[in-house]
C-alpha cells in the first residue's frame, strides 16, 4: 500500500474513530476494533516513513569497510 493512500485511510479512520467516542463509550467493541485498525495503519504508515528515510541516508547505515 501506497503512503499516500495509507495518509487518506489513516485519516479517515482517526474522523470516523472521533466521531463515534463522542457518543460511544470508548470501550464499546465497535471503538475498540476501529482503534486496533487505526493502530495497525499508523505502524505501517511509520514502517513506510523509516524505509524512506534508511534508504536516503543508506551511507550512514552500512558498516564501514576497511581496505588493506
């Protein structure tokens, strides 16, 4: 999945999530299932990121070689 589509969905469930706690209890099933998707989305929306930015500063990651 795309990260910015992972954006829009992450964006759309955390609206939806407000939404529902301001009439629901937060420990309504409906809150707690819609909560652990958010949750998954935001790990992986954060994986995204961190691959983005190991492979920009690949240099700095990568074990220094000595030459002989």
């Amino acid at each position: 999945m795309k990260i910015h589509k992972l954006s829009k969905i992450i964006k759309r469930e955390k609206l939806f999530l407000n939404i529902l706690l301001k009439f629901l209890s937060p420990t309504n099933k409906i809150c707690v299932v819609l909560s652990q998707k958010l949750d998954k989305h935001v790990a992986l929306y954060q994986h995204h990121i961190y691959i983005r930015y190991k492979r920009k500063h690949r240099k700095y990651f990568e074990p220094r070689r000595l030459t002989a």
